[in-house]
C-alpha cells in the first residue's frame, strides 16, 4: 500500500525524533524514501519550521526536528492512539506511524 505525503512526512520526522540529526542519506534508508522525494519533503518541513538544516563538522549538513517539528510528532502519535483502525476490503488504513 503506498503511503500519502502525509505519513512520509510523518515517517520522516518520526525518524528524526529517534535517530537525528541525520544526513540526507540515512534518512532516506530510515524512512524508506527516494532521493528526490525526500529533498521535497524536506524542504517543505524546513519551511513550515518543522525540521532544520545544521552544518556539522567539515561542512556537513544534517536536519533535526525543531521544537515545533517534535510538537506536531506528538499531535499525530497521539491521534494514531485515539482513531480507531479504519478497515476497507480487509486492508488496514491506519496507524500513521
């Protein structure tokens, strides 16, 4: 089942939360995203100051979540607790994460 932007950007900060701040290249194993995807979806967070770029050591760049990032992983962990499974042809819709 393909996943909606939704839960890649979900994915996304949810790996940052557990492993970050990390390079462009884990993320993209950790949360089993494309190379051009992620650089979307990376930068679409980093405008809705949910993650952050940092340069680290010689010139690299790593991304974390912000405050605000990890407010919005709550939000949605929690709301993956409260909805219950959605079942539509015997295939789960839910959980988020």
């Amino acid at each position: 089942m393909k996943r909606s932007k939704l839960e890649i950007y979900v994915d996304i900060l949810e790996v940052l939360a557990q492993k970050g701040p990390l390079k462009v290249t884990h993320i993209i194993y950790k949360a089993n995203v494309n190379c051009k995807v992620l650089k979307e979806y990376l930068d679409f967070l980093n405008k809705q100051g949910l993650i952050e770029e940092r340069v680290v050591g010689s010139g690299k760049v790593v991304y974390a979540n912000t405050a605000q990032g990890i407010e919005v992983l709550k939000f949605f962990r929690e709301m993956d607790k409260m909805l219950p499974f959605l079942e539509e042809e015997g295939k789960v819709m839910l959980p988020l994460g």
